[in-house]
C-alpha cells in the first residue's frame, strides 16, 4: 500500500479542523461530524508482521540518534519480557523527525551489560501509524534471570536497560521487591524521586497512574522554571487529539529522571484519570460533553498510551476499549491483580468531590469495576495459589471521612463513593479465604498506610489485609510532611497507621513470613537534587494481617 491510499486510523484525530474544533471545547459543536471521525478513529489497523503499511526508511539513512525518549521494559513473565523503544530524533515535532515511512530496528538481550554474551537477538519494525514505537515480545527466556538489552538503528545504539524475567510460575520464589509510583505531573517539579529510585535493588516498578497529566504546560515547564520559551508553544493547551496525547508523552519521556528509572527496571503500568482527563468515568467525561465525543478523545488517549508504554499485544487498544487488567505471577510467592478502575466505572454520585454519603452512593447497582473485571478478580481469587494476594489498582479503597463530626464526607471519586463495589470484593476476598491482601493505590499525592477492616466503622472488627498509598512523584508540588488536615484524617480514621504529605516513592519487600513498607520521601521538588529520607516503615506478618511499625 502506498503512502496515499493508505487509511492511518490516526488521520480521524490529525485532522487540523477537528483538531482546531477539539481546541475550543466550549463550542460544543465538535464530533457533530463524527460519525465517520468515530468509525475511522475506532478502527486499529496492526500492521502484521513482516507486510508494509508504508513505504521503508532505510535506517542506514538516519542522520540524527532516533533514540532521544530512552527505552523501557515491561510485564515480566517467566520466560519473557516486553522490550519498548521509540524512533523520534525530533521528539517534540508531531512526526518525531521522521517521514511517514516504516523503519527496521534491531535488538540484542544479553547475560552481560557489555552485551558479550547475547542471548536472544531479532529485527522489530517502527510502524509510522504507531508513532514509530517498537513493542517486542521477547520469548524463550529463563526464570528469574536479569538481561540487559537494547535496540540499533542504522550507526545509532539507544541506551542499555536493564530487565528481568518473572521466577518460575511453580517454584518457591523467596522474596520479592518492587517499587510504587504514580502521579507525575511534569510542571509541578523534576523527577528526583525517580532518579533515586532508579539506583533501588528493587525488581520491578509498579506505575498506579497519571503518567501524564492533560493540562497545559507552558514555555518555562511550569514551576520547572526553565528559561523561557523552553518549550514549543504547542504544549501549552490541554491534550485532546492523538497528536496531543503523543506529543505529551514526548515532553514527559525526555526527562532523564524518568528515562533511567524505566532503563533500570521493568515496569508494571496502569492508568488513572489524566491519561485520558480528570476524573473521567467510562463513557462519562469530565465536563458537559456528549458521551459520543468524548469517546473520540478517549480513543485517542487509549492509543497514546499504549504506544508509550511496555504494554503487550493483548493490551492494544480496539478503538476507546483497552483491557488493561491483567494477572501477574511471581512464582507462587505472589498474585498481582492489575486493575482499571477508570474505564468500567458508573459516574462519581452526587456530582463528584467530598460529600456525605447518601441512597446515591450507595445505591447496590453501582460499580467502580464493572462486572466483568469484579468477577475476574474474585474468580482469580478462588484459584490463586499465592501467599501474597496484591492488587495494583489506582483510588483510595479504604474508608476516609475528612471530619471528626458524624456523618463524615468523603471522596466520591474514590472506593468510598462504591461502598456496593466495595463490599462485593471483600465479601469475594473473604468467601475465596485469602489470607495475606495488600492494596496499592496512587491519585491522592500523599502517603498513607491503612489496616483493611471488614468494616470500617467498627474498629473491632476484623482486619482483611493492607493499603499501602504511594505519594506523587511530583504532583501537587512540594507538599509537606505533615498536611494541616493530618490530626483530623488520623483521629477520624483509626485504621489510618501512616500519612505523610511529602513526594516520592514506596518500596514494598515480600517474603514467605512478612511484608515491609518502606515510604520514602523528598525533601522538595521545585529544585533539582533533593536528598532521599525513609519516612516511614511498616511490616504486615503473613497470616496475620495489620501494619505494625517496623
Ligand atoms: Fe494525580
Ligand atoms: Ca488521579
């Protein structure tokens, strides 16, 4: 097929009158003309292996390093990993520097940094209709190995990262480390925490959403505060085309913070809301548009995504579906149960925000998973022979009132605005006879450590297993350690055991007796170099669930 009669799927949203129309979302008239925009933006056309969907660019024809965003691994298993590069020499043009033409690019996985003792080795293809990113599935690995890889294209070599696989899905793995992140807004300050998370001994990196932010980031990178005219004008506006969500993660992926933290390790991602817009649920949108157009532009956002990430070919995105939540095994020491509580949710109750709980929000009928996700997970559940039972998921899930005073408001974004969700899935973990349950969550860019309760208004009652909430990376800007409303939020809530207000991280660390929290934090993140402190640290004891301080 030629580069004319070629139908990229990309085009519906490239358009520049849509494009111009997107811009101005107070004139609610965009996506009356998209009927056809939807069918064209819906449809995915993977280029199978090996035909041509363009016309070839010869990698020897390169004349700048097409390896500017780094690379990135992902979603190990026991005998292969997901590999993740993008060619863009130019990576804040829309065509990253490149034509429209597809490019060959090569990999090696080997034993070694040195790249001495290659094992696996192969040819991948950059597809223009996929931003000329690369997705290789490396397969026939060993368990529990560490590799280093990384691509070539023409005379350019991108930089080398650092993976590994998942331990044998029978063995008895003996211990685990991982790392949480989430909420890295770029112009709210530098990613230092991931420049200390990138020299961690931790296995993998668990990203529980807003990679990216939609807001506009203007010319000085916001409190960034480079010189200004810095950064291209383009993004400065809220990203609502394919264009825009692209070149996002273009702005995002050239931080070298970030770019070491994903050569260092391999990644496990999910998304929340500003990957797509604040505080979208399924179909519904933010503000007063019509569920029809904002599919469009949750198409575009889906597909941005999964172009970015280490994400496998069962995520690819069909149109606005991805399915992100998926299982992962580390050996039988652990079961993670990755979910989306974004796309399959019934709209936030009483108009979204803190209120007081309500027949809305409490209405059985509602769902922060959909149906389909909760019977997965709690079907997983019954056959899990893990001891560690964890679920990677995105809002709050335990219980938060704000206030001291009876009745108590509390976020209607969150698992509180789900109590029926809620119950089902605790009824499921307890019917199933999971011992040892540990959810992690992102979005509230703050640290909290929580006792999960069987019910939480009756202290006495039993506890079912932990949250552990990873801070934001940088959203939010500095913080502080101890936010004004911390003597409250502690009184109010006795299953609450930790909350810190400052950026960073977590690392978690499981073994067959115990699990330790470990919340580390940054002293600030307007400024580059901000020194690394352990806030925080918890263990949970395996059949015994409850976080005491380390
Ligand atoms: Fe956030
Ligand atoms: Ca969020």
């Amino acid at each position: 097929m030629t580069p004319a009669n070629h139908q990229d799927p990309t085009r519906a949203v490239h358009a520049p009158e849509l494009r111009a129309a997107a811009r101005n979302l107070g004139r609610r008239r965009f996506l009356t003309v998209t009927g056809a925009a939807a069918a064209l933006a819906f449809s995915v056309n993977l280029p199978s292996a090996g035909t041509a969907s363009a016309a070839e660019l010869d990698a020897a024809r390169l004349t700048a390093d097409p390896f500017t965003l780094g690379v990135a691994s992902g979603d190990p298993q026991p005998d292969s990993v997901l590999l993740w590069t993008r060619l863009a020499p130019l990576p804040y043009q829309a065509d990253g520097g490149l034509p429209a033409q597809r490019v060959e690019v090569d990999w090696e996985v080997a034993l070694d940094e040195r790249f001495r003792r290659v094992v696996r080795r192969g040819r991948a293809t950059a597809h223009p209709e996929f931003q000329h990113t690369v997705h290789v599935e490396v397969g026939h690995l060993a368990p529990g190995h560490v590799y280093h890889y990384r691509f070539r294209a023409g005379r350019y070599v991108s930089p080398a990262g650092r993976t590994r696989t998942a331990p044998a899905r029978a063995g008895r793995a003996a211990d685990l480390t991982f790392g949480l992140v989430s909420c890295q807004r770029y112009d709210q300050g530098y990613y230092t925490a991931y420049r200390h998370l990138a020299r961690e001994d931790v296995d993998f990196v668990l990203h529980l959403g807003d990679y990216l932010y939609e807001y506009a980031v203007n010319a000085t990178g916001g409190s960034r505060a480079y010189p200004a005219g810095t950064l291209p004008a383009h993004f400065n506006h809220e990203t609502v085309t394919l264009e825009d969500y692209r070149l996002r993660y273009a702005l995002y992926k050239s931080d070298p913070d970030l770019r070491a933290a994903h050569a260092a390790h391999p990644f496990v991602v999910t998304w929340d809301d500003h990957e797509t817009e604040n505080n979208y649920a399924g179909e519904t949108p933010e503000n007063d548009v019509p569920p029809e157009e904002f599919l469009i532009r949750r198409a575009a956002a889906y597909r941005a995504y999964w172009e970015n990430m280490p994400l496998r070919r069962p995520q690819l995105p069909d149109g606005p579906d991805l399915k992100l939540y998926r299982r992962l095994h580390w050996g039988r020491l652990a079961q993670f149960d990755v979910l989306d509580t974004r796309q399959y949710r019934s709209n936030q109750a009483y108009g979204d925000g803190w209120q007081f709980p309500g027949p809305e929000s409490e209405d059985p009928k509602r769902t922060l998973t959909g149906d389909a996700q909760e019977r997965w997970l709690i079907n997983g559940w019954h056959r899990s022979d893990a001891l560690w039972n964890v679920v990677p998921q995105q809002v709050t899930f335990s219980r938060r009132y704000n206030s001291t005073s009876t009745p108590s408001k509390v976020s209607m974004d969150s698992w509180d605005g789900y109590p029926a969700s809620r119950e089902r899935v605790l009824a499921g973990a307890q019917a199933a006879g999971i011992e040892n349950l540990m959810v992690l969550t992102g979005d509230v860019h703050v640290s909290y450590g929580f006792d999960i309760k069987r019910d939480f208004d009756d202290p006495d009652s039993r506890t079912l297993g932990t949250e552990i909430v990873t801070t934001s990376i940088t959203s939010g800007g500095n913080g502080s350690e101890k936010p004004s409303n911390w003597n409250t939020l502690m009184t109010a809530n006795p299953h609450l055991k930790f909350f810190n207000g400052l950026r960073g991280y977590a690392t978690v660390s499981l073994d067959r007796r115990s699990a330790r929290a470990d919340f580390k934090t940054v002293s600030h993140v307007t400024g580059e170099g901000a020194p690394l402190t352990t806030a925080g640290s918890f263990v949970t004891e395996a059949g015994e669930p409850g976080l005491k301080p380390a």
